[in-house]
C-alpha cells in the first residue's frame, strides 16, 4: 500500500449533512440559498446526498450560519438528527448488528469511505468504553463538527437497540457555552467543556449486549459487498484527485482551488505534489475528462450537449474540439460509428 503524507489525504463529507443545515435555516425563517451561494451549492445537488463537499467549504458554511443565526450549537442541532442517510449501504450493516460492539466497529471501519480525514475510535478501559472524535487540520468550526458526530452516535445507537440510550458523560473540547443546558438536555447526562478532546463514556459492558433481529446472512453479504467497496476505494492521492474531477465537473465548479480544499491544503501545495509525481492538474483534468467521455456517449439517450455539460464544458462547441483532439475524429461521428458496429 502507498503511503501518503498526511498533509495530501482527502478531507470531505457527503453533502447530504447540508440538508440539515437548510433545514435549520427555514426554522428560522431563512433561505438558506442564501449561505449556499457564497459556496456555488444548489439546493437541488443535495439530493445527491453522497457527493462529497471538502470539510474546508463544510466548515465555512458552518461559519457563515453561525454569524448569521447567532447560534453556537449548531453541532448539536445537526448531529441530533442523524439517520444514517449518508452513508450508503453501510445504514443496512449497522442496522443488522449483532451488538453495539459490532454496529459501531462496522460504522468507524467503512464509514470512512464518505467521511474522510476524520478519525472515531472505541477504547475500553476500567469498565468503561469511549468513543473519540478527532479531526486533522486547520478546519473552520471544526469543534462543532466534532459535537455533530458525538451528538450522531448517540441518535445511531438509539436507532441500532430502537430504545433510548445515554452515555454516563460527555467530554466536549471547547469553552463551555451559554447553551451549556441544551448539551445536558440532549445526551441526558453530565457535559463537561473545557476537556482536552471529543469523547462519549459509557459503561462497557453494553457493548457486547445481544440485539434481536439479526441475519447473519445478511450480515455476511453486505460486509462482502462493503469490503469490495472498499479495496477499491484507493488511497493513491493521483487517483483521489481524479476522482475528484470527476465529481465535480457535472456542477462546472471544478478548478485547482476546489480540489485542493478537499485535502484542505493550498492550490500551491497541491502544484507542487502533483510535479513531485509528474504530472498537473490539467493534464488530470484531460485524462478524467477524455474517459468519461467514451462512457458517457456510449449512452444514447444523452444529447451531445447534455454530455458536454456533464464533462464541465460550457458549450458543445468546446467538447467537440476536445473530442476531436483526443480521438481524431468527433463525438457525433465517433457515437454513429459505434451504433453501426
């Protein structure tokens, strides 16, 4: 496996965390395309609820929501509501758990997929266990992303034993804040701010409690399918970034400074990465782009223009340049041939 500095490692989130943002703004009466300009976010891409969005741009939308709400919980109000709607077909492994031991193993061992640069760790000590949240890097607001995740697990594991659950305490790393009682009221138990991390106790034992209701042939192929997932999920930052490209080109928003954000670092460090491997951002940009586009044609009920969009061009005119460059012939040609084939 290829390592990576950690300064290059992917930092995003699915998308689908922002529904809870825009819902929290019309409670308040808000539009929240408002915040979603200053970040080139539609309402509508939140539908695509997997599509990561950089921790970066996360936390500043944060931020912004903050300064416009005067609110300072708003980890907590996020976090509250988690339903395992972002995580894909991993909800369905969690959901069949066993025990909370192997709910919470199996969130922290594949979530990692669509929740990246962000650390959960379960340690067990004195007949207590622990659930930790780190987040690497200078992340806006990211002590409320932290608070969102402690305030997740708790609704996660109310919904994998479907009964109430607390913790016994909640550590909770910032300054204590005037809505102190709001914490307490959430996890129903004692917060105490100020500490030197994230952390959630409880008493360990509950861990390796029985559930009801679980299949073990369901459990053997969903972690098939998961772990297949997985090993293709590469940690080759080139690929990452390519990746990345390639998700953000139907939203004509894909340029070196968005990319960067997604590793949280600047466009600069990103440059330089990519010469120490031989290559640049346009020359990836080229390569995504000219791949994609075979796939896309070969889908006939695309209109030529609706594949030049989804490749981040602004016109057919320019795709058909590209095209012709790439392959020495147009896509309108090369799509005719192919149906006579």
């Amino acid at each position: 496996m290829q390592h990576i500095d950690s300064k290059i490692q992917e930092k995003s989130n699915p998308i689908g965390i922002l529904s809870f943002i825009a819902h929290f703004l019309e409670e308040q009466g808000l539009d929240p395309q408002i915040i979603f300009d200053q970040f080139e976010i539609k309402l509508e891409d939140l539908k695509n609820n997997l599509m990561p969005v950089s921790l970066q741009t996360q936390g500043n939308i944060f931020k912004a929501v903050e300064e416009l709400t005067g609110c300072d919980h708003l980890g907590l109000l996020i976090g509250k509501d988690a339903k395992l709607s972002n995580i894909g077909p991993l909800r369905f492994l969690v959901l069949n758990a066993a025990t909370m031991r192997d709910a919470l193993e199996s969130l922290f061992s594949y979530g990692s997929m669509w929740y990246r640069g962000q650390k959960l760790d379960l340690q067990e000590d004195q007949g207590y266990a622990r659930i930790c949240m780190l987040i690497d890097g200078e992340i806006p607001r990211k002590e409320q992303y932290q608070t969102a995740y402690l305030a997740a697990i708790v609704s996660i594991i109310e919904l994998v034993l479907a009964k109430p659950w607390r913790p016994t305490l909640v550590r909770i790393s910032y300054p204590k804040p005037k809505s102190a009682h709001l914490y307490e009221k959430f996890f129903r138990c004692p917060v105490w701010f100020g500490q030197t991390q994230h952390e959630i106790l409880f008493p360990q034992e509950q861990l390796d409690q029985a559930r009801t209701g679980h299949d073990n042939q369901l459990d053997d192929f969903l972690r098939q399918h998961l772990s297949e997932l997985q090993s293709n999920d590469s940690v080759d930052v080139i690929a990452q970034v390519c990746k990345i490209i390639e998700e953000l080109l139907p939203y004509h928003i894909c340029n070196i400074e968005r990319v960067a954000e997604y590793f949280s670092i600047h466009r600069f460090t990103l440059y330089r990465y990519l010469n120490k491997h031989h290559t640049t951002f346009e020359a990836l940009l080229e390569i995504t782009r000219k791949k994609i586009a075979i796939k896309l044609l070969k889908n006939p009920k695309l209109m030529i223009i609706e594949v030049a969009n989804q490749l981040g061009y602004d016109d057919q005119a320019n795709f058909t340049r590209a095209f012709k460059r790439w392959y020495g012939i147009t896509p309108g040609r090369w799509r005719r041939a192919g149906m006579q084939a």
